[in-house]
C-alpha cells in the first residue's frame, strides 16, 4: 500500500496496485484542516485501509507542522479518540 498527499484534490490517498483503495478528504480554512470525509471502496473494505490511512495523514500533519486538524468525518473522530497522542493536533 502506497500514501500520498494529494494536495491539489485536497486529500490524502492510499493506492494499492495502482487502483485508488482509500481517501480521506480536508478543506483548508487558513491554518486548520477539516477533515470531513473518509472513504474506502468496497472491493478494499475490511483490510485496515482507512485507519492506516488517517494514521498516515495526522503522521504527516505532525511532521510538516503547518496546520490544526478540525475532524468532522466520524471516522476520524473516532481515530482520535483511539489515539489520544495525538490530541495536540486538534483545533480549538
């Protein structure tokens, strides 16, 4: 499984064997990224996808510094609630 941060689509990807196996999308409103949709098609569902892939994008967010994270999608909701070190990513 591959990620990439598709900044031009404003999303997060996950690709396996060259098919789209996963997103998970943001809208920038300055320096906070609203996460509101994440998404697996159902040919990739049930391997992990959507959780390695939200892993994926807050690792980055992290990494680059640049933005708070407003989660509005439940799935990312409730990633934060598994993964509460990672609590100071969230907006106010």
């Amino acid at each position: 499984m591959d990620f990439v941060h598709n900044r031009e689509l404003g999303r997060y990807e996950a690709w396996i064997d060259g098919e789209l196996a996963g997103e998970t999308d943001y809208e920038l409103d300055g320096a906070v990224a609203d996460f509101n949709h994440t998404g697996v098609p159902p040919q990739f569902g049930g391997r992990g996808i959507a959780g390695a892939l939200v892993s994926f994008a807050m690792a980055d967010v992290r990494t680059a510094g640049e933005w708070k994270v407003r989660p509005t999608c439940s799935f990312v909701v409730a990633w934060f609630a598994k993964h509460p070190d990672y609590a100071e990513l969230l907006a106010d």
